[in-house]
C-alpha cells in the first residue's frame, strides 16, 4: 500500500487562489510562498493522499 503523506493545497490571498500544488510539509511550503505573496496563506485540500494522486490533482489544476 503506497504512503499517503502528500498534501494538496490552494495558496490564497484573501478568497483568490494565487497558486496551487502538493507538498510533504503545509508549514515550510506557506513560508515559501510567503516570499512572493506576504499576505497570502495556504488552505489544505482535502486528506493526505499518495504522491501519484496528489500529482494528477495537480495536473487539473494546471490546465483550468
């Protein structure tokens, strides 16, 4: 059974979503982030999930 220790996430600055992706670790992702958009902060999507689903989300996400 494969891990399901990756989180998806929408990072927003008020209610609009700047950027979303997947990560291992919410906390030093948003600090990242925070480097080019202070204001914003990441809201999870979701459960944990496998990598490989977490990067198919991310794949739609691209594309919209």
């Amino acid at each position: 059974m494969k891990p399901r220790n990756t989180y998806k996430y929408d990072f927003k600055i008020t209610n609009k979503i700047v950027h979303s992706g997947i990560t291992k670790n919410l906390e030093r992702r948003e600090i990242e982030h925070q480097q080019k958009w202070p204001k914003g902060h990441i809201v999870q999507v979701g459960n944990k999930t496998t990598r490989g689903a977490a990067e198919a989300w991310e794949e739609t996400k691209q594309k919209s």
